[in-house]
C-alpha cells in the first residue's frame, strides 16, 4: 500500500471517529430513529441519489371500521395514504487553523487530536441548534430551510393568554401548560401521534430551562412528579429527562427558543411538545475531512463538512408533529 493510499485511508478513519464522536455529544440524538414512528425522522436517501432536496410521506392512520364476521374482506381495502413533503439539503463546513511553527514539534496525531476535539464540540453544538431552531418554528432559522411558524390551532399559551405579547410574567410553565397541550396533540387533526414505548403512550416536552425552573416551582408537579420511573425505563427518550408528568416526557435544552417577547417586552420561551414525526433531518453526504497546507507547509489547517437539512414536517399549514408552549421565562435568582 503506497503511502498517498494510507493518508487517504487515515482520513476517513479519523472522518468516521470524529462523526462517531458527534453522534455521541448531540443531546436530540436520543430522539433521532430511521422510522415514521420516530420523533425526529432520519434519512439517508440523498446519499445514494443527486439532487438538493428529498421527498417523504406523512403517514395518515387508517380510519376504516375493517369487517366483521364472514363478511367478504376482497374489495373493502383500505388505501394508505401518504401527503408528500420535501426537504432541502445543504452544504455545512468548519474549520480548524494550527498555529505554526510549534506544531511542527507534534505529531500528525496530536494535531488531528486537536482539531477533532474542537470541531466535535462545534459540531455536536450545531446539530441541537438546527434540530431546535426548527422544531420550534424559528423562522429567522434559514440553513437548508425555513420552518413554519407556529399557528395557533397548533399552539397553547400560559393562562389562555392568547399570544406572546399578552404573556405577563406570571404566567409561567405549569402542569396546566403539559395538560392542555397533551390534550391539544390527542384531539388534532390530524392527531398528533404519540410514541409508543412498551405498549404505552408518550410525547415528549422540550423546554427552556428558564420554564423548567418555573416548573419545578408547581406545587402540583413537585407532588405528582414520577422522576422514579424514569430510573427503571431504558428507552432513549428517557434518558436525561428532568421528569415524567401525564406521560409526558420533560426535557431542558438552552436551545429551546427564549426572547425578549411578552408583555413589556418581558423574557419568554418557547417549549415544543413532540409525537411521531415532529421533525425530519436528511443526509445527503458523508463527513468530509480535509488536510491543508499554508504558508508552504508552516501551517496546518483541518476541515470538516457535511450535506444535511433539518424541517419540521406540516400538513394543510399546521405543525404536523409539534405542539407550542408559550410561556413567560423566569431568570433565576439568589435575591
């Protein structure tokens, strides 16, 4: 093996460690499954085929009565049906520069070492951000593609405020808030479908921790909190989640998106109560690790790209996975 075939070679070693490494830091990759049942769809069609955008179904339930009896089943099928929806995909690159001279003193190892560490982190940091910001209907989120905004016959607010501006800043996260929302996702249409763990029914919540530290301050939720059975529950969904309320799954991410857009330009946040489908990321093409020179070998520089985009599905314009959650956001303190 010549030795232009082994620096190749080791590249893709160090490309496939470092995307590993990734997979390992995202928080969102406990939510990530290659089926329609999961909460954030992963596929890999566009490795395989050219084009810039990938095309999924949104699966309906069947709503048929079925037959009884002997009753002839030949010609009383059912047809599935499926709503098209597209994704884009995109370019994402990063890069990591060496300092020069005194690297020359390390090796090849200690300087992919480096940079895997940085470009890791950075990584890792920019997937939950994506998976977030378009989970949460960020429009101002435009990599690859532009979420929809959340509507609100797909969206609760604190106290029935009615909209953003209206939250004052007692009206914080609360079981009431879970409630409602848990209710809203049952009785949509189409329904929001929950995720089916050991033949019971889930959703998962994903809150600032901003609302988790108002959570935390509800009486009912400090006496019905079920954080014991979280322990006995081996499902990724449940791993690192802060509790369990009426089947609801509660997660903090800082991602979650917060501003400055209540009552009085007060602080509040956006939490996302998430079923079957409620997001979708798409791949197009594997990490790529790139080894360059500068100034005539003095410096070395490592980058890492890949092709992906991330959506959250709809359906008639409405969320078609995503419950909203507008709450204000209290800012703790030790006063």
């Amino acid at each position: 093996m010549n030795s232009i075939t082994i620096a190749n070679l080791r590249k893709r070693l160090w490309r496939k460690a470092l995307f590993a490494d990734v997979q390992d830091e995202v928080y969102m990759t406990r939510f990530i499954g290659t089926s329609e049942t999961s909460m954030v769809q992963e596929m890999e069609d566009l490795k395989k085929d050219k084009g810039d955008r990938l095309t999924y179904g949104l699966g309906m339930k069947l709503s048929g009565n079925g037959v009884t009896g002997d009753g002839e089943l030949e010609g009383q099928e059912e047809a599935t049906v499926d709503y098209d929806h597209d994704i884009r995909i995109d370019q994402l690159r990063h890069a990591v520069r060496l300092t020069g001279k005194m690297d020359e003193k390390r090796s090849a190892y200690e300087m992919r070492t480096k940079a895997r560490s940085r470009l890791k982190v950075w990584w890792a940091e920019r997937l939950d951000q994506e998976i977030m910001d378009k989970l949460c209907g960020l429009i101002t989120s435009t990599f690859a593609n532009v979420p929809a905004a959340p509507t609100a016959a797909r969206q609760i607010w604190a106290n029935n405020a009615g909209a953003d501006v209206a939250l004052t800043a007692d009206e914080v996260m609360d079981t009431k808030c879970i409630v409602a929302a848990k209710q809203m996702a049952k009785l949509a249409a189409p329904k929001v479908s929950p995720l089916r763990i050991g033949g019971k029914e889930h959703y998962v919540m994903i809150m600032h921790p901003y609302q988790m530290t108002d959570l935390r301050q509800d009486p009912v939720y400090k006496q019905e909190n079920r954080e014991a059975q979280i322990r006995g529950n081996k499902n990724p969904i449940f791993s690192g989640a802060s509790g369990i309320y009426d089947g609801v799954a509660l997660h903090e991410h800082e991602y979650t998106y917060a501003w400055n857009g209540g009552a009085g330009n007060i602080p509040i946040a956006r939490a996302v109560l998430c079923g079957q489908q409620a997001g979708v990321i798409g791949w197009g093409k594997e990490v790529a690790w790139v080894e360059k020179s500068f100034d005539y070998g003095n410096k070395w520089g490592i980058s890492v790209g890949a092709i992906f985009g991330v959506q959250k599905p709809t359906f008639n314009a409405l969320d078609y996975g995503v419950i909203s959650v507008a709450t204000a956001a209290t800012i703790a303190s030790t006063a």
